[in-house]
C-alpha cells in the first residue's frame, strides 16, 4: 500500500455523522455500540484530556475564521466535535493509520476498511461482514461540508505570505495529501481574505474612535510603491499614530488615477479626508519633504514637521556629492 501522510487531530472519542450516504447495518450491542452487552463493563473513556486554554484578549484570525465558518453554516448539525485552532496535529502515515481498522472489536475478526480522502482530511468507514459492526472515524472535525484542517492550512499559508507553489513540492516530495491551488484560493476568497476585511475594520473603528476623543493627535505619513522610481503603477499610503505605533488609515492609489508623481499627494488628500469624516482633528503630521505638502496642508491649519530620518538622508546625500 502506497505510504500517504495525513493530519490527524488528537480530540476526544466521538462518534461522528457523515455528510454524504454511509453503509446500513443492523444495530449491535457490543463495547461500541449504544447499547453495551450485559455483564461487560463499559470502555473506558481514552486517558486523552484537553488541556484548558486560559482565555486571550485578542480573537486571532484563524478563530475569527472558525467562528464565521460556524455562522454561515449554523443550520447544518453535521458538527463532528467541539473545533479548537489549538489542538495539536500531527504526521501519520495511512498504512499506519489504516492498521488499526483491521480487525473488528467485537469479534476480533478482519473488517472491510473504506477509507476516504479529501485534501488532508480522511475518513473510514470499518465494517464487519461477521457481526455487522461499523464505525467512522474522521481525522479532522468538519464544520458543514468543510474540514477545518485544510482550511487551517490555507489560512496558515495565506497568513505567513509562503508561496503555495513552493509548499506544494515539498508536500509531492514527502507525499503529503494537499489540495488544489483552486481550494486555496477558494478559501482564501469565502473565509479569509473576508476574515482579515472584518478584523481590520473593527480594529480601525477603535482607534479613530480613541483619535477622535483624544486632545492631541499626531500622525505620521508616507507612501510605499510598488516599483522604484516614475514609473510605480500602485501606491499606498500610511498614517500612522506616532505615539502608540498604530495604522490609523491606509489608501491605495493608482497611478491612472492621478499621475505617477501625484500619487503621494493624493494619498495624503484622500487619508485627510477619510479622518476628518471620522470626527478626528489633527495637529501635526511628520512627513517627508514633498514640495506639494505644504499647500495641501495650509488651509486645513496643520503643523507639517518634516520626519527627522528624511532630513538627515538628505543631508547625508548633498554631504557625499559635495565631497564628491
């Protein structure tokens, strides 16, 4: 049998339902079943205990995920078992794995072993053909029709900027079921990329709202190309609050829109705009030294300090063609 590596969670023993159609058998009374036969003792519940979390301040991402995950799919009751981001996980080859399908715990006789994959995830179906015993066991709990572990990769590659391509060979090479740049993106489009929209959308409202109640607001700003040079198709610019080191605004803008050498200044414009529509009043901004700054700052009656760091660059290159 072809060595295969999964993911596994560790979870407590459940008894999951299957989304789609499962083999009909008869009900059996066994240490398994329901209904336990008389005069056994019931088995023993596995020794594995979930450690409590103590409880964080701040809902990560993957957590955010899981929970909108849950809302889109509230109608659905195919919930496996109770879904932590931090349970740990861990490689597990099928052969390995699928060994312990083997034999039947009520008749210690060979079962037939149906196993079935999706991406990471990994579900068997064990039958006896003597007592008609049958179980499922799921490697992964699934929230609808989405196993939370190849969602939890997608986020985990999508989150550290690793480029799929990349992960995806180092996966062909161990043989390591993965899915499809499609349910990447897939992923990415319904649960991520909405996810991180929603968390910077709430952490935004916070600041201005402290911004706008504070006496004194001073804000840095600068803008970031995405090429060097004129010749930079997209431009975003950051304000950020100097005192606490936090994003207060990002725009992005295009070079179409305004003009290569405009785009500053229109992200400048457009970041003043957004934070006076917020209830913010600003009293100083640190930026570099744009020639076209000045003027755009003057009516609204802002101090506009040059950032030191700026300065001092300009000065160390007039210093080194002087000496040149």
């Amino acid at each position: 049998m072809t060595g295969y590596f999964i993911i596994a969670y560790r979870q407590r023993a459940v008894r999951p339902e299957w989304g789609g159609q499962e083999p009909t058998a008869p009900p059996v009374s066994g240490p398994l079943s329901s209904s336990p036969l008389k005069g056994l003792r019931p088995a023993k519940r596995p020794g594995l205990e979930c450690e409590e979390e103590e409880e964080l301040e701040e809902v990560s991402l993957q957590a955010l995920i899981l929970s909108q995950l849950q809302r889109r799919q509230k109608s659905s009751q195919l919930f496996t078992s109770p879904v932590s981001s931090y349970d740990a996980k861990y490689i597990v080859f099928e052969q390995c794995l699928l060994s312990l399908f083997e034999t039947c715990p009520v008749c210690i006789r060979v079962c037939k072993v149906l196993p079935r994959r999706r991406g990471s995830f990994l579900a068997v179906d064990q039958l006896c053909p003597h007592c008609q015993f049958f179980r499922q066991w799921k490697s992964q709990p699934v929230i609808g029709s989405t196993p939370v572990g190849n969602l939890q990769r997608s986020a985990a590659i999508y989150f550290c900027g690793v480029s799929f391509s990349k992960l995806k060979k180092m996966f062909e090479a161990m043989q390591l079921i993965t899915r499809t740049y499609a349910a990447f993106r897939r992923h990415a489009r319904t649960y991520l990329e909405p996810s991180i929209i929603h968390s910077r959308t709430e952490r935004q409202t916070q600041k201005l709202k402290i911004l706008s109640e504070a006496n004194s607001v001073v804000l840095g700003g600068d803008m970031r190309a995405d090429s060097p040079g004129h010749s930079a198709k997209y431009g975003s610019y950051t304000m950020m609050d100097v005192q606490t080191n936090e994003i207060a605004d990002i725009q992005l803008v295009q070079s179409s829109e305004v003009g290569g050498s405009y785009m500053e200044k229109e992200g400048l414009i457009r970041t003043l705009d957004f934070l006076h529509g917020s209830g913010v009043k600003l009293d100083c901004i640190l930026t570099d030294r744009h020639p076209q700054f000045p003027k755009s700052l003057r009516e609204p009656k802002i101090t506009n300090p040059y950032d030191v760091w700026h300065v001092a660059k300009a000065v160390e290159a007039d210093l080194s063609e002087q000496q040149a």
